[in-house]
C-alpha cells in the first residue's frame, strides 16, 4: 500500500508554477493537465485499475445476507400495506 | 470513449495524493487524457488560485475556496427535499400541526449529514463512485442487489417528482403534457453543458428556489412559541391512527435518508475533481446543505398547520391539493409560492436522481460518466440519464398508470432499502486498503451504526404492524 501522503497535486513544484502564473494555464500542454490532477484522479489511470475484491468474513457475509432478507421481507410488507390502503381495509 | 485500445489488464488501485505529473506512468497518462480530464484540470486551477488567494486574504479567498467546492453536499439535500418530501412534510404539519414533526425532520436530517459526510471522504480518497467500489471490493452478486435497490427506488422516485411537476403547476393551469414536457426539456437542457460545473450551478441556482416555502409558511403566520415549545420538549407527540403515524415516522425518514443520495454524492464529489485536502470544504458543504434542507423542511409543516388548525381532512391530498386547500388561509400569494415550491421540488429532483442513476449505470459497466464528457464520448451516460426521466415523465401522463401506489410507497421503500447500502458504505469507508488514514473513527462509527439500527428499527415495526395490525391497537 503506497503512503496518502506521498505528496500534494497541488503542492508539486509543476503545480506551483502553474497556479502562480495569473494567466490561465494552457491545458493543452498535457503535464500543465497532469500537473492539476492527483495520479489516481486520471481517467486512463483509474481504467487501468481497480481495488480488488476484499476477503469477506463470515460475520460479513451474515450481515449482508441478514440485510437482504429484511428488505425482501420488509418489500412483501409495503406491498400489503398498500394493497391494504386501495382497497380500503383497516 | 474510454481508451479502449489498451487491453484492459487490471493493475491493483492505490489511493495517493502524488501529482499526476510524478506518476511513473506519466508519460504514458499524457497521450490518453480525455476532455474530461482538461475540464477537471481547469477546475482543479480554479481552486489552486483560490487558495493562493486565501494565503493573502483569509476571508475573500476561504470564501471563493468555498464557493468553488459547494456543490455535491447542498444539492443533494435540497434535491432530496423533493416533490413526495415535501409532501410527507405538509402531511405532517396538515395532520398533527406543530409538535413531535418539528424536531423529529431535524433529527433526520442529522442523520444524513452523519452518512453523507463519509461519502465525501469515500470519493475525494478514491475517486471512484460508490457503485463502482462496491462492485469492486464485494463483486457482482452483491453489487447487483446494491443496484437492484438503486435502480427500483430511483424509477419510483422520479416518477413522483414528476407527479410534483405536474401538480405543482397544475395550480396555475397548465396542462399535464406541456408541464411535464417543459420539466424533461429543462432536465435536458441542464445536461447539455457537456460541464460538471454549468451543470452544477444552473441545478444550484433552481435548488434555491427550494425556499419559496419561508414565505409560505410566514403567510400562514406560525406560533412560533409552539414552534419553540416543541423544540424543547417533542411534544405534541401525534394521535390518533398508529398506522398513520407510523408510515408518516418512515416517511419523513425517508425523505432525508436515501440510497440515491449516497451514490449521486459520491459521484459528484468524484465528478467535481474534490481532492482529500477539500474533505473539509465538503464537510462544510454537506453541513449547509443539511441546514438548509431542514430550515425548508419545517417550513413546508408550518405552511400547512392552518389546514390542521381548522380541522380539515388532508389525509389523502396529493401535491397541489395543499396549495388549493391552503389558498383560504394563506391567500393567493401563499399558495402559488407552495404550488412552485413543489414544481421546484420536483424539477430539482429529477435532474439529480437522473444523475444519480446515470452515474451509477457508468461505473457499473466501466463507461463514460462524467457530466465533462461531450456526449459523443459518454452517450450511454447521457441516454440512461435523459431515458430515465423521460420514461418517469410519460409515465405520469399515461391516465390508468398506478401513481397513487408510487406515491404512498415510494419515501417508504427508500427507508426499507437504506440499511444494507449503509452497511456497504460502513463497509467501505472502514477499508483501510481505500481510505488509508481516512477511515472512519469510533464516534463516526457509533453515530453510523446507529442510523443504521435506528432504520432498521423502524422498518422492522412497520413490517410487524403490517404482519400484525392488532398490534397498534393495544
């Protein structure tokens, strides 16, 4: 794992330079681009990646599966409750 | 598009806050950037001068900083004071008048602020949507229940802003077809930017709009010693039809805490460029929004206490039914700034959950989806944002279609559906591998575990008084 803190996009020297001048940079320039953006904040970069799958426990996948079952459960009870609420019963 | 003429062979994502330009890949970045990419960039200076800036001048610059980094947190909240909001909140103060509501919707909102703050750490870490993560770190067959719910409640949910489009000017007599034409046209026109930012402050600037329920509610000149009363106390608490109460409780919660707004937050944190160092900028934003939200919320119970007051039944009333049945006690001028709050409400909404729903489509299946993006780069985005609202907008004008059903349900499957996605967001924003030292701390948990118990609480007594409806007679 690669430290949060290994330096600012803002902060790099490049960076600098580039908001210091008061002229708008030119984004044409692709490291002015590069420059602004954090290294996991380009879209070709975050194309080429992805966080992988993370170890589900046991108490995880519990928790999950409790979950869904509530809501599978709780849907069949607004469904009545609705049903019960057009057609007028108590 | 994507650059898709690299064969995507996955590496394993590392959170850093390293300059792209110090990134071994540099070089090879440099040849894919997208317009996508530049705009954020552009954006990204904006706020890099307005910090040099707040170096100089701490009031002017922190203010421009802020300025710039507002965005995600208030729309989200004022966009979730939307059209069946503001409806469950004017059903509250129509039904119970100033009481136990009052300080119960600022509770709620409370609440939203609690998981609406870890969305902004998730994306401003990651820089990735929340449907995109939880594909990611739990795989399909979770992420398509994720979805699944996403999906299901955001349909049901623009329908409903359109039915508020719809009422709402229905007040002033505008006809159904042209009503819901001209609302679809504006959710278009707001995606026509091909700009996260345009986009952003033409939806911020019709979001504000959401206070039209201030003068409202002052025109229905409130007691605000009762208003004070039971901010202290809770009290009335409401009687009559537990019931009532009940899905009234799940229906004001649901209004402030909903799984469509985890994900368009975090969309838009990612969308917007925000960076770890704006965490707190974000931080502030969500707390605005939350304020302002609640401030409104209260103010749409107030505008309808003088129907409760003279005892008139608004139990079955629909959007601009209240602005009519108001229209005695608050004057012409009360009711037509109503009936606009609710088109408003509705307007807001739509776009936002469109949004939302878009996002989500694209970081599902690894398309474009960025509000950046020119529509020949990112179509898909752009054909299930404009398909979903213009599918939700027909549907209001088909005259059988079930829209009372979507009406009653809709807040409440919101509340139902919100537990397991706040277990995914615990989930992730307690991974260190994504958040790094960003992770969530013990109170953060505490206060997110108990949103989600509370939640869970109140869904498990709506299914039991359904189950058992002798229950609520004791």
């Amino acid at each position: 794992m690669k430290s949060h803190h290994e330096g600012m996009a803002e902060g790099s020297p490049r960076s600098q330079f580039v908001t210091e001048t008061k002229s708008r940079p030119d984004l044409r320039d692709p490291t002015v681009v590069l420059s602004l953006l954090e290294a996991d904040q380009v879209v070709a970069a975050k194309w080429h990646s992805r966080f992988g799958r993370r170890r589900l426990s046991p108490g995880v996948r519990v928790l999950l599966w409790g979950l869904r079952i509530y809501v599978v459960l709780m849907l069949v009870a607004v469904l009545v409750s609705v049903l019960r609420a057009l057609h007028g019963s108590p | 598009m994507e650059p898709r003429h690299k064969a995507p062979a996955y590496e394993t994502a590392h959170p850093t806050t390293a300059s792209a330009i110090t990134s071994p890949a540099a070089h090879e970045l440099a040849g894919l950037l997208t317009h996508e990419d530049v705009d954020r960039a552009r954006d990204r200076w904006r706020v890099a001068r307005a910090r040099l800036t707040e170096r100089r001048s701490r009031i002017s610059g922190g203010f421009r900083v802020l300025w710039l980094l507002i965005g995600p947190g208030v729309l989200v909240f004022l966009a979730e004071n939307d059209a069946p909001s503001m409806l469950s909140y004017s059903a509250t103060g129509a039904r119970f008048g100033v009481g136990f509501f009052i300080p119960f919707v600022v509770l709620t909102f409370l609440m939203g602020l609690v998981v609406q703050e870890m969305t902004v750490r998730l994306g401003a870490v990651t820089h990735r949507g929340h449907a995109e993560l939880i594909f990611d770190r739990f795989g399909g067959f979770w992420g398509l229940f994720a979805m699944g719910d996403l999906v299901l409640g955001n349909f049901l949910t623009l329908v409903t802003e359109f039915i508020g489009v719809r009422a709402g000017l229905g007040f002033f007599g505008i006809q159904p077809a042209w009503a819901v034409g001209g609302a679809l046209l504006i959710v278009i026109g707001a995606i026509a930017t091909g700009r996260y930012w345009t986009w952003e402050r033409i939806t911020l600037t019709l979001a504000i709009f959401n206070a039209l329920f201030i003068p409202a509610a002052i025109l229905a000149r409130p007691e605000w010693s009762a208003v004070g009363h039971a901010f202290v106390t809770w009290t009335p608490f409401p009687a009559g039809n537990r019931m009532e109460i009940l899905v009234l409780i799940l229906a004001v919660t649901g209004a402030t805490v909903t799984p469509w707004m985890l994900f368009f937050q975090q969309s838009a944190v990612v969308d917007k460029g925000m960076q770890p160092r704006d965490i707190r900028a974000g931080r502030f934003d969500t707390l605005l929004g939350a304020a302002l939200a609640s401030v409104f919320a209260i103010a749409a119970i107030l505008a309808t206490v003088p129907l409760y007051h003279h005892g008139i039944n608004a139990s079955q009333y629909q959007a601009a039914e209240f602005a009519q049945a108001l229209e005695p006690w608050i004057g012409h001028t009360g009711a037509a700034l109503f009936a606009l709050g609710i088109f408003e409400a509705g307007i807001v909404a739509a776009i936002t959950i469109s949004t939302s729903s878009a996002y989500a489509f694209g970081e599902v299946f690894h398309t474009g989806h960025s509000l950046n993006r020119p529509l020949r780069e990112a179509w898909p985005f752009y054909l299930i944002l404009a398909g979903s609202a213009t599918v939700a907008a027909g549907l209001v004008l088909i005259p059988s279609a079930p829209l009372e059903f979507i009406v009653l349900t809709v807040n409440v499957i919101a509340v139902l559906a919100m537990p397991p996605a706040l277990a995914f967001l615990l989930l992730l924003v307690n991974d260190r591998d994504l958040m790094g030292d960003r992770v969530n701390g013990f109170w953060e948990n505490v206060a997110g575990v108990g949103v989600t118990v509370l939640l869970i609480i109140a869904g498990m007594s709506f299914g039991l008084a359904t189950a058992f409806p002798k229950l609520l007679r004791i």
